[in-house]
C-alpha cells in the first residue's frame, strides 16, 4: 500500500524511521537528514512533508522517556526496531492529547482515532512493519482505555517521569537539591527564538520596530537580544539575509561582550563552528580574528555565517588542545574558549542530547575542556583575557573547571563573570556581572556557564 506524503500515516513512518536512528546512536537532525534522503523528499516540493516528519520526530524523542516504558509495558515481545519507533511517535501523539473519551483532539490536532488508525496505516504500508499492524492497534488501543493506571506505572520511575535518563536526574539532584525538579521538568519547554542585533547596522528599538511593521512581534530579552513571540523560518525574519539579526540565544550572547574588545586586538575563537560567537566578535570591534575548529564540515559553516554579515576571519581546521599544529608563534589579546561539553544547559534546543550522552561522556569531556584550556594559556598575552564557556548546568563542566584553571594555569587572575546560568524566562539570581559592566544578563535563554582569567601582566 502506497501512502500519500501528506498523510498523517506516511509522516509517522518518516518520524518512526528517524527515531530509529536517534536509538541507533545516530543525532536527530542527521537521522532526519537521512530519512529525507531515503524518502526523496526534494526540499521544495515537499517542505511541508519533511517539516511535519521532524516536528512528530522531535515530539517523539522529547518524551522518550515516557514512551519506551509504555512500550516495554505493553509489549511482550520486542516487535522490531522500526515497530518500536512507530509506537513511540503515536504514543507521543497520543500523551499530548488530553485525557479522555477518544473523541477529543490532542495537541497535534489529531483526534484519539485518526492517530490510532494512521498508526495501523503505516504499519500496513511498509513490509518490515506489516506484520506488526494488529500489535500496534492493540497496543494503541490498550494505551487509550487503560491510560490512567499506565501513566501511573511508568510514571514510578523517574527516567519515564521526567523525560531523562536516571544519571542525568542523578547529577542534577546533585548539583541543585533544592531546584533539581524544576530544571528536570523544564527541559521540555518549547525553547524562544532569540535574535542577536548587528549594532553595526541597526539597534534594538529600531529593529524592534521593523519587526512590527513586517506584523511580528518581539521583546527586548538582553542588550542586543530580542525574543521573538512566534518563531519563524530565517527566510521571513526581517533583515535576516541582509546580516541585521542572527539567530543565538540571550544567554550564548554574553560570550562576545565579556571578551571587553577594542579594535586591533588579535582574538582567538576556539572551537568556533558554526561561528555564532565569531559573527558577534566581528560585530562588536575593528579586530582580527583566528577562529579554529576541528570539524573541517562545521567549519565551512563559518564561512557562511560571516558572509551573510559582510565580515571575515582566519578559519583554520584544526584541533584547539594541539596549537603546535596550526599557531602562527603570534600571541592572542582574547581567547574565546567555548568548549565541547555534555550541552546539557540546551536540552530543550535539542532533545535528542540526553538519550545519545554517556555518564562516561562527562568525564572525557571534562578531560578535553581542560586539555584544550591548558594547551591554548601560553597563546594569551600577558594581561590577555580567556573566557571560558560551556552550554552545561552540570557543576563538573562549570564552577569545578573554574576552580582547577585559577589552581594550574600559570600567572592567572580570575576575574568576575556570570558563572552559571541556569536555563529559564527569568534573569538568572545567582549570576553576575563584572563590576562596572555596561551588560545586563539576559532574561530568557539557555543554560550556559562562564569564567574568565586575566594573565598577569
Ligand atoms: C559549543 S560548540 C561551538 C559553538 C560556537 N562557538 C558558536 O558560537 O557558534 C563546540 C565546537 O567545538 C568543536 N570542537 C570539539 N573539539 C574540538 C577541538 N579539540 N578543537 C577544536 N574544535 C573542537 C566542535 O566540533 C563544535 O563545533
């Protein structure tokens, strides 16, 4: 049976064949990447078929949780990798309806039914799957009749309950006792749409009115940040193309700022790709900038970037923890170290993290950020700045790295910064700001972490 693209039964087969990936090891916008290429989705033609595919899979894998242990308590015997993944997307439908007789419409617009019986329709359509189809009408079904003392099962452990797994929830009691469950249920937030302001081009309340005219609306969220109240595609955002606005959360455009740039200066931005942080240092000061990245795929994404806002930069693939290999012997004003972390601080950006980490990640990334600290030190001048930032909330990658840097890098003064932002609408209550700082913390953005060391002059 062939499906139709536009039907609800051929974009769960899509989102199913995805979330497969995701159990597979494989990130979410690649697995949608390779499901589109498998289904010959030509990106014009059928743009509004991939969008919805990545929108049920995106669904899916944040409540990942919740859905694998309504499978395992439902199923007997494993039905298939792809089965599996079938069940997951219409479970996720399904959990986001309400409650209730069948009849009522969920969040995804679909009533009870149509999911159930477009379920079954995907199931028939495709022959790894077609012996499945009276499984997963059961499967379905049960869900629906019996969903209250289900719910009440999954929901006693904690890894279905809050949509993460238990060595996640374990180093967010850690770390915060008394808020762990409010960071844990927030990750499932729809995440703002924030745009960084080319101070070049334009300012905040000038572009805030250029939205209103274009009939969109958008708030002022940090001193170049605005968040917009609906997200739209790039391609509508007014002065996207012309380099007036970039997309970077409220929280990431502190980095920039916290470098205290002046013109001439030689800055280094490591692990730069894909160059939110290099566009926003070009924007703010006549400077020269080396940025190195050590994925050669990532890195032509710099280039792009700065295209679109008219600026320039040495980009080097290259790795940061091994200068030996691409440093021209010329010291550095600034450092930017924005380093690979667990990215636990984003969650809500990109749910997929969470089921792809390792606990046994955090220490080998705890590892690399200080292997690429320590090794880019000597490039600083005496009197030169590193910033420090990670997109983390676990203390491990943050506050616990701050200390060791002020204990084993030579000649360093820790000066004030944010420190850790915890992802949220509201200005974060424990960070702040260099005194005399002409910045304001941001109001709504991502969890990030910040330190930042002086080399005595
Ligand atoms: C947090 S992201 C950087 C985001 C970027 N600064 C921005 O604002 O757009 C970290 C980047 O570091 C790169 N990376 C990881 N290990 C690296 C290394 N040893 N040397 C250089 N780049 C590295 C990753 O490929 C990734 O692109």
């Amino acid at each position: 049976m062939r499906l139709q693209h536009d039907s609800l039964a051929f974009q769960m087969l899509g989102a199913a064949a995805a979330v497969r990936g995701v159990n597979e090891g494989t990130a979410l916008p690649q697995a949608i990447e390779d499901v589109a290429t498998h289904l010959r989705l030509d990106r014009v033609r059928d743009a509004a078929t991939r969008g919805a595919v990545q929108d049920l899979a995106y669904r899916t894998v944040r409540q990942f949780g919740t859905t694998r242990a309504l499978v395992t308590e439902l199923v007997t015997r494993p039905p298939g990798a792809l089965v599996d993944s079938l069940l997951a997307v219409a479970l996720a439908l399904l959990l986001e309806g309400e409650e209730g007789d069948g009849s009522k419409v969920g969040r995804g617009g679909y009533s009870d039914f149509t999911v159930v019986d477009q379920a079954v329709s995907a199931a028939a359509s495709e022959p790894k799957t077609a012996h499945a189809r009276g499984l997963v009408n059961a499967v379905l079904r049960r869900f629906l009749r019996e969903r209250q003392p289900l719910m009440q099962a999954v929901n006693q452990d904690e890894e279905a309950r809050y949509n993460l797994p238990s060595w996640w929830l374990a180093q967010l009691r850690k770390a915060y006792p008394d808020q762990w469950t409010t960071l844990a249920d927030s990750v499932n937030a729809r995440p703002p749409m924030t745009l960084r302001v080319n101070t070049r081009r334009t300012s905040v309340p000038q572009y805030l009115t250029e939205l209103a005219n274009a009939g969109m609306a958008g708030t002022a969220v940090g001193d170049q940040a605005v968040r917009l109240v609906r997200a739209f595609p790039v391609s509508q955002v007014p002065g996207f193309a012309e380099g007036d606005v970039s997309v970077q959360d409220a929280g990431a455009q502190l980095a920039a700022p916290l470098c205290e740039l002046s013109d001439g200066m030689r800055v280094l931005d490591a692990c730069a790709a894909p160059g939110g942080k290099t566009g926003h240092l070009l924007e703010l000061a006549d400077i020269d900038v080396t940025a190195v990245e050590s994925d050669a795929q990532r890195a032509a994404r710099i280039h792009d970037n700065l295209a679109r806002l008219g600026q320039r930069a040495n980009v080097i693939v290259g790795d940061a923890s091994r200068p030996q290999d691409w440093w021209d012997g010329q010291p550095f004003d600034r450092i930017l170290a924005d380093v690979p972390c667990s990215a636990s601080g984003i969650v809500r950006r990109h749910p997929d993290i969470r089921w792809l980490r390792r606990e046994t990640d955090i220490a080998r990334l705890v590892n690399e950020q200080r292997r690429i600290v320590s090794q880019l030190w000597p490039l600083l001048k005496p009197g030169g700045i590193l910033v420090y930032v990670t997109c983390s909330i676990f203390p491990t990658e943050g506050e616990e790295q701050a200390l060791w840097f002020g204990a084993q890098l030579p000649d360093a003064i820790r000066l004030q910064a944010p420190g850790q932002l915890l992802p949220g609408t509201k200005a974060p209550e424990t960070a702040s700001l260099p005194t005399g700082s002409p910045l304001g913390l941001p109001t709504d953005h991502d969890g990030f972490y910040y330190a930042r060391f002086q080399k005595r002059a």
